[in-house]
C-alpha cells in the first residue's frame, strides 16, 4: 500500500438527506478509479459501505464506513455517511475526520430537512463543501429548480461549475465551466468520459455560467480583481488556482451534477475533488488543549510530534473493539506505542490499516492527514487524543445531542440476560447517542436512542452480532405525587408484646414547596417531646414512605415535613418504633393535604414540511400539547410545544405517517406538571389494579 503526504490526501465526507445517493455515489467513484473491480449497488446489497447486514436489509446507511481511491497522484478518503435524521448523530460524530463535504441533492426532491442539517454541521466544522445533484437521470429532475432552491436557502455564493448535458433520461454528460469543455460519458457505466465541444444548444448558457463563475471567483480576491478588470477574464491557471482557494476559504460553493446509479458524472467529480477541495494541510493548524487546559496549535506535518483523534469505534465480535482515527500530526507507524491522554493510558498499535468498506488493508505507515484503523485497543475510546507522551494535546470531542426516545428491554432468557449487560457495554463503544441503565423508581432496564428505528436497529444488532434477545415494550412513566395543602396529623406506633413493647409518637405538619425543590424535613422539638438520637429514624420512616407513594405508588416529591411534638417511652422507644410512627404520620397526613399525581413534560420540536404544520400543530394540541411558536426555515417549519411525556410514547411512528418520512423531531424534559384529574384517576386505578399504590402498614 502506498504512502501518502498530506499534500495529496483529500478526507471527503458525503452528506445530505437520506435516499440522495450517498453510498451508491461513494461505490460509483471507487469503480471509476480502480479501487474496486466491479460496481457496487445498494439494491443489490453490494455496495462497499453499506456492509452491515441490517444496512443491506434496510437498504440505507446506519452508520459511518470509509473507503478510499487513487485518482492521479493524490488519495482520497471517502466517509460515507446517514442521511436519516435518527441516525445523523453517527454522521457528526465523524465530521473532524473531513477536511471537506459534498452535500448530495436529489434532483427530483430538490431541497429537503436534512440538506440544512448537514449544512450546519459544516459550518460547525469549518468544512469546505460543494453541492452535488445527484440522481439526474431520474423523471422529473430538474438541475435549474434545484439550483435556484439552493441559492435561495445558502446564497449567491452557490455557483454551478458544471451545466448537465441532457435532461432526464437523455441525461448523459455535463458541461465542465472552468476548463470550458464537454464530458461525455458512455453506456457501459465505466465512469469515463470522452472530452468533446460544448454542444451548440449549451454554448450560451455555458458562457453566461462560465462568466458569472469567473467574476465570483475574482471578487474575493484583489490581485484576481484587477487582472478581471484589466483584461475582462482571467487565464485559466489562475481561475483554478482563486477557485481553489474559494472553495477552501468557504468564499464559493461549487455546484456539479451526476447520476450515480448508471455512473454519469464520476469522472468530472473525481477531477473536481483532487484540483479543487483542501487538503488536510491546506486547512492550517490543527487546535487543541494541553492536559491542563491551555490551548495548543499544531501544524498538520510529518516533521510534528504525533497525535491522532479516534472518531469512530467499531465493536466487532471476532476482531473485538476497531477504532479509526485521524492522523492529525507527524507519522503513526506500525507497532508504534502512544500515550492516551485523556485516559492515562498507553496503547500498542499493532497491524494499523486503511479501510475500504469492511476490508482492512496493512499500511506501514500513516502521515499527517491520513486515516486509518487499528484494532484491539485496551482502553481507547471514541473522542480520545493519542499521541507522543512528550508533547501532549487533546483535540476536542463531538458533543451529540440527548436520546429523545426510551425502552423498556427485558431478556428472552436467562442466558439472554447474563449476556446482556456485556453486549451493550461494547455497543454504547460504538454508538455515542445510546444509553443503557435501570430506572431506580419503575426498576426497568431502559435503552434510549433518537428514535424508535435507532433503538431496533440497536437490538437487531444485539442479537445478530451477540447472539443475545431481548423484548423491546413501552417504558413506564415516571410519574410523582406531591400534595396541594398543608395538613397536621400524628402518627402513633404502639404495641405490647411479651418483654418490650413498642413505642413511638411523632407529630408532623406538611406543606407543599415549589415544583422541583424536592423534600425537606425541619426539626422543631423542643424540651425532648422526643430524644435527639430518635428523631433521624422518623425522618427515616417518612423518607421511605415517600418513596412508595401514596396514590399510586410514585415517590412523592415538593414537599416539607415540620416536626413539632411528640412522646416516648422510658423502656419501650426505639429507632424502628419511630420509623413507624414517621411513616404513620405521614400518611395521616396524605389524606388531608390534597394528593395529587405529577407528570414529566417534555420540550419537543418538530421539524416538518411547510405543507403539514396545521395538520401537526393539531396532533400536539391533541395530545394535550401547548405549542410555544412556530419558526420557518427553508421549505420547512420547526414547531416548538410542551408536552406531557405520556402522550409522547408513540409520537415517532405517528410522526412518520403524518409526514410520509419527511417530519422528524427531538425532545427533552422540561419539567413536571399536575395530571388532570380524569387522566389521574385512570392511572391511579390502573396502579392499584396491578398492586400498586397504598402499601399495607408495615408490623
């Protein structure tokens, strides 16, 4: 395997909304350079990085893979990427291993949610990126709509490099307007072209593109500006070296066009790629923080200290645990030993290899800019620094959003569950936005992800990668209690049996404390109505009595207990006797101080299509929603709203239904709210039913 420089490296990520052609674009590209002997295609389940079973089951992209391609001297890095909105955690998550993006449009679609996501992640990562419309061959494909959306949604600064030749199914070629030339490509899906004369038709409009490519790439440049001016053009070496230079300042969004499926247009976009996006080495210095938090630059060279950032982890079951990283400086080599310094640790990387789909490749060494694999690393995980002990840096890690969406899981089988916690513990290595633990108060086992397909997908793999099954159900609530008034009652603990008896008498207040503050218990004994050494236990008692609810059974929370009086036996006190007589007095008073049921209410936005917002506004006011506004964005709405988490358990697959796919939407907990009391009744008596609520006093 060959080794390359910085200088001719390119690490291009694929971004853009699901269904645009990612993965068949990435397979086209790999078989017009000769990376691959044969044209990959995702219906087929052949693709390079589509390799995963359930991808090929699902025909789309679930998580991140790479691949790569020689296209003349230089090595292009492929990170192919979701387009999903439930999976789009996976694809920032690799970003800071691109120096640049191509967004894929659908041609037919035009403009969708997920095109603006992508964006702003690019923005957020400081990546140079063009616009591909890709699918062109498709009915009703339109590169001029398209553009105009574009233009409208980023900018002026989106600018066609290339002009289709042909609409549609006639869709066989396109216009290069740099060099001023014809590519035409064949019909045996080689990916190559044949180089000819602008056709007359396009003559026009390619000069009219050709002249407004011309004088957008001169604007940002002063010394390109003049040379304009004075001549009325600018020589072609020196246009590809200011859009160069746009392109990688970010001045200049260059827009070409392609049909992945029958492979039109590879060629025109490899030449882009390779004369056109960055290098690692162009973007300038790599920044993060030494171990004490001060920043620390570093330029992108061999002659650096090393360091390399982990971006992605890989639980295999034979291979173990595969992590991919970028080389941000100087040269990792095989059987190299470096320091973790997030962890403390030290790492041996043995057998280090560069990734083509599944398939590791043995490379003796990777330089600055590179990426590349290695397996079987102790303690790295995703967002860790390695690097040279002497010289420490640690690059910043992705932060992900929170999972919007919960579980509830139960093992099929013993075996199943003896499993399980291991299982899952390698596959939050892998998938950053999954969690896993027990609920303390429903005593549930929960997985959260994005969205109901993120946490199937992650039981899919449960059982095919670890053999282990579990049932997916509806996780509980986390419903409270709290009281609305203040009340006074005593709980009295007595009991005579043969020896000691029994005795503990406490008097209490209750009163209701804001939403939020919890549980707070004020010791007003006075002249020892009880000693001092027996006033923890009645906290105790009252504390766990709390705990088992009193309605139905949730933990009662926002309110204070005042201990005012009580008595006590000389013989017959003890700690337990005051415990009970703490719980006793506890709930005497729940029945006065106006019980009620509290519920999670969640802030939720919704990204949805311009044409559906009336119809979701209504299903959130039906599930008892309020919705707090409204904010256009591009060709959709975001409608932001409070609602009870409740009502929220199957919002997904509704959501799915209402939008044909094109909806998606993220929530998190606001805070808790009082359960109208018809709903309150219901579950109540649904508690109660299961044997649930009012426990038996304790003897």
């Amino acid at each position: 395997m060959k080794i390359y420089d910085g200088q001719n490296i390119r690490n291009v990520a694929l971004l853009g909304h699901g269904h645009t052609g990612k993965t068949q674009l990435v397979s086209a590209l790999l078989y017009t350079a000769g990376a691959v002997n044969r044209l990959g295609k995702v219906d087929d389940g052949t693709s390079i990085t589509d390799y995963d079973e359930e991808e090929i089951q699902r025909k789309f992209s679930i998580s991140a893979a790479l691949a790569h391609a020689e296209w003349g001297k230089t090595k292009i890095n492929f990170i192919d990427t979701p387009g999903f909105n439930i999976f789009l955690h996976e694809t920032e998550a690799v970003l800071p291993a691109a120096d640049s993006a191509l967004l894929l449009v659908h041609a037919v679609a035009g403009l969708e949610v997920q095109t603006e996501k992508t964006w702003s992640f690019c923005e957020r990562y400081r990546l140079a990126r063009a616009f591909v419309l890709n699918q062109m061959d498709r009915e009703r494909a339109s590169f001029d709509r398209t553009l105009a959306a574009l233009r409208e949604a980023f900018g002026r600064q989106v600018m066609p490099v290339q002009l289709p030749i042909g609409e549609e199914r006639g869709f066989r070629g396109c216009v290069d307007l740099i060099r001023m030339r014809a590519l035409v490509y064949d019909s045996n899906a080689s990916g190559r072209a044949q180089e000819s004369p602008i056709p007359d038709e396009l003559q026009e409009a390619a000069s009219r593109a050709h002249e407004a490519l011309v004088e957008m790439v001169a604007e940002g440049n002063d010394k390109l500006m003049e040379e304009f001016f004075d001549q009325g053009t600018i020589p072609l070496e020196h246009l590809e070296q200011g859009l160069r230079q746009a392109v990688t300042e970010r001045r200049i969004y260059p827009v070409l066009a392609c049909a992945a499926l029958p492979n039109i247009g590879s060629q025109g976009l490899l030449e882009f790629i390779t004369g056109y996006l960055p290098s690692p080495v162009d973007r300038g210095e790599v920044e993060g923080t030494d171990q004490g938090g001060a920043p620390v630059k570093r330029k992108v060279a061999d002659d650096q200290p090393v360091s390399a950032f982990v971006f992605k982890t890989v639980a295999d079951p034979f291979a173990g645990r595969v992590s991919y990283f970028r080389v941000m400086s100087g040269v990792v080599k095989n059987e190299a030993t470096l320091t973790n310094f997030n962890r403390g640790a030290t790492e041996r990387l043995s057998h280090i290899a560069v990734l083509q789909g599944k398939t590791q490749i043995p490379v003796a060494e990777l330089r600055a800019g590179d990426l590349g694999a290695v397996a079987k690393l102790k303690d790295t995980l995703t967002g860790d620094t390695l690097g040279d002990k002497s010289s420490p840096i640690i690059y910043p890690k992705v932060k992900l959003p929170e999972p919007s969406i919960s579980f509830a899981v139960e093992p099929k089988s013993r075996g199943d569950e003896d499993k399980l916690s291991t299982a899952i513990h390698r596959m939050l290595e892998e998938d950053l936005l999954l969690r896993f633990g027990r609920d303390p108060q429903t005593k549930q086992f929960l997985i959260s992800g994005s969205g109901q397909q993120h946490v199937e997908v992650a039981v899919s793999k449960l059982k095919r990668r670890f053999n282990v099954e579990v049932t997916l159900k509806a996780p509980q609530v986390p419903y409270r209690e709290t009281i609305r008034a203040k009340a006074e009652a005593q709980g009295k603990h007595k009991k005579q049996t043969g020896g000691h008896g029994q005795y503990g008498d406490c008097k209490i207040r209750m009163e209701p404390l804001p939403r939020g503050a919890g549980f707070e218990f004020v010791n007003h004994i006075f002249g020892g109505a009880i000693p001092k050494n027996f006033i923890p236990a009645v906290e105790k008692g009252i504390i766990e009595a709390a705990a088992k609810g009193f309605l139905a059974g949730y933990p009662v929370v926002d309110f204070r207990v005042i201990l005012y009086d009580g008595s006590y036996h000389e013989v017959d006190s003890s700690e337990l006797a005051f415990k009970l007589a703490g719980s006793k007095a506890f709930k005497a008073c729940m029945e006065k101080a106006k019980p009620c049921l509290l519920e999670p209410i969640m802030n939720v936005e919704v990204i949805v299509p311009e044409g559906s917002a009336g119809e979701i506004m209504g299903n959130l006011t039906g599930r008892r929603g309020r919705v707090q506004g409204m904010d256009p964005k591009g060709g959709s709405t975001v409608i932001k709203a409070q609602v009870p988490l409740a009502e929220m358990l199957t919002y997904a697959s509704d959501l799915t239904s209402m939008t044909q796919g094109r909806g998606t939407y993220s929530m998190e907990f606001s805070h808790y709210d009082i359960v109208p009391q018809p709903i309150a009744d219901k579950i109540i008596a649904a508690a109660k039913a299961a044997g649930r609520g009012e426990e038996e006093e304790e003897e």
